[in-house]
C-alpha cells in the first residue's frame, strides 16, 4: 500500500534522485518531465508517467518541483495554477531569496499551499546521511509533506518568510565557495614548486581544522559589535599579514585575485581611522547602503 501520491516535476539529475528515494520508500509517484524521454528510466521503475504537466499535478497531493531556476517554474506553473489549486507544492529548485517569496506570493493569490525549500545535497546524497534539506514557507504544507520530505534527508523548517531557505542556502554556499576558492589559491602557490595537489589539499584540511573554532569567537564580536580595541587580531595588523600573503603569491607567478578585495577593505578601515579595530569588522563594510 503506498504511503501517498507525489508527483515529481523535472527528472533532471536532481529530480530523479528525489522520484527515485520517494517511489523505492513506498510513495505512489508520477513523473513529468519537458524532455518526456526521461521518464523512461523511473516508468520501468514502478512510476507513472505523465504526458502533461497538468496530468502530473492531478495524480499527485504533492507536487514537488525541481525545475532548473526561477524562469523555468514560473514559465511552467502559471499556466497551471488553477490545477495546483488545494495542492501542497514544494518548490526546491534554486532561487534567490526574493524569487522564492515572490512565488510565495504567487502561490498564496492562487490558493496555492505553498513551500520553498532549498536541497544541501548532491543527488548521489539523497536518502542518505548528510543530506541536508530546508524549508520556508506554510507551515501548514510543510507539516503535511514532512514525512515524504524525510525520506529525501533531514527536513529543517526555517520559519514562515519563503525566502529563509534560500537565503540559508545562499549563505552557506556563499562560505564554501570562498572557502575552496583559498583552498585552490594554496594548491596554485604550492604547485609552483611541485607539490601535488592532494598533498596541499591534506595540509589546507588540517589546518582549516584546527583554526576553525575560532569562528566560534568572531560570532559574538560581531553579535556585539564591540570591535575597538580589538579583543583579538586587529587591521594594523592583519593589513601587513595579508599584503604578505599576496607578495608571496605574486613572486610565485600566482595572482592573488580572491584575497586582494579582502585587503582592499581592511585599507578602507585603515584610512578611516579603524587601525585598533579588530579585523572581523571588516564585516560592516559588506553592507551595501
Ligand atoms: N545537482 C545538484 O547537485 C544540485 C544540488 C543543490 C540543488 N540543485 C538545484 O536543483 C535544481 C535541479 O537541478 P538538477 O541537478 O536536477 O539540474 P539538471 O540536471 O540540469 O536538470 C534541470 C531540470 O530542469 C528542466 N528544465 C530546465 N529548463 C526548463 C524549462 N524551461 N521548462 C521545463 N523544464 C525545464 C530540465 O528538463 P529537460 O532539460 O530534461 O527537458 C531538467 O528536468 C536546480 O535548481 C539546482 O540548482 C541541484
């Protein structure tokens, strides 16, 4: 006996991981797809196909979306918003903030149950450990869909404003990047004198772990906003350690280009005074007024 009805629209790599988790963990689950022959693979698996995405939204209580972006669902569910009407839909596609409120807001003009979330997972990581999914939005929808959205990985309702996931989402994706961006400025520096680049990325992993408690530090500063004087390295002298950084990196024939706006702002506060600020508030300079 299935467990409920969900259909899946966009079979993409992503979409097809969460058809796939949601049929083999007992849902009854139908399949749209533009590109109709991707269905294919999940029919042969025990799914239904849909030769519409009307018919996708009629088989299903819940629908969930996993579109490429923004475009590509507004450009596929206004046209059937009236048959989404009464249904739960889950929207994880990638958005920004703003995009998901916005078709919150759509959603909510259509009598539509709406739900954004946001998937911290590759598709290979669906279903099990690790995968890490949020979600924004109803409440009301988030608790009817719950038990089918654990099946994907832990399901963390972030609050009512559509936009948390996203912005969750973008924010920690916003640290990874930077965060591997330094990890291959060090493989870049370190090449240039023949070291592989797996024995760079072992030394960046141990050190990466054992500074990382020190984030737990910079929190509060920032919470208080207490900067001056600085309770730990301050901008005369971070200024210097950095500019040592990108000399170093450039006699490599390595360009500093990630780390240079870095210093860029820490010269701002320099020359505004902020020399016995503590680094960390280099922070209020991102603030865009
Ligand atoms: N894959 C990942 O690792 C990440 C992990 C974090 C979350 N993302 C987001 O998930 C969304 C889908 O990603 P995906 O990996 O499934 O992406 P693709 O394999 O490129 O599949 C895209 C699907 O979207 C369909 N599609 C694209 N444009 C349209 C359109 N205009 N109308 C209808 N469908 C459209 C596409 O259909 P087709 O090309 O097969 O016909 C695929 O089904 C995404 O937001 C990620 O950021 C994944």
């Amino acid at each position: 006996m299935s467990k409920g009805t969900v259909s899946i629209l966009g079979l993409g790599a992503m979409g097809s991981a969460v058809a796939a988790r949601l049929r083999e963990t007992g849902y009854a689950t139908t399949v749209w797809n533009r590109t109709a022959a991707k269905t294919e693979p999940h029919v042969q698996a025990g799914a239904q196909a849909a030769a519409t995405i009307t018919e996708a939204i009629e088989a299903g209580d819940i629908v969930i979306a996993v579109l490429l972006d923004h475009a590509s669902i507004h450009q596929n569910l206004e046209p059937v918003a009236a048959e989404l009407k009464g249904k739960v839909l889950v929207n994880v596609t990638t958005t920004t903030p703003n995009e998901s409120r916005a078709t919150a807001a759509w959603a909510a003009e259509h009598g539509i149950t709406y739900l954004d979330g946001a998937i911290m997972a590759v598709p290979g990581m669906i279903g099990q450990p690790g995968a890490r999914l949020l979600y924004s939005g109803d409440e009301n929808a988030f608790g009817i869909a719950r038990p089918a959205l654990e099946t994907l990985g832990t399901a963390e309702y972030e609050g009512a404003d559509a936009g948390l996931a996203s912005l969750k989402d973008m924010a920690l994706l916003a640290s990874m990047y930077q965060m591997f961006g330094g990890f291959l400025h060090a493989v870049a520096m370190m090449r240039t004198v023949g070291v592989p680049a797996a024995d760079t990325a072992n030394e960046v992993t141990g050190w990466l772990a054992a500074i990382l408690p020190a984030m737990q530090g910079y929190a509060p500063l920032v919470d208080s906003g207490a900067y001056d004087p600085a309770p730990g390295q301050d901008v005369a002298f971070t200024r210097p350690a950095l500019a040592s950084i990108i000399a170093a990196s450039r006699e490599q024939g390595v360009g500093a280009d990630f780390l240079e706006p870095l210093k860029k702002r820490l010269d701002e506060l320099a020359a505004t005074g902020r020399d016995t600020a503590d680094w960390v508030s280099v922070i209020e300079q991102l603030t865009i007024r």
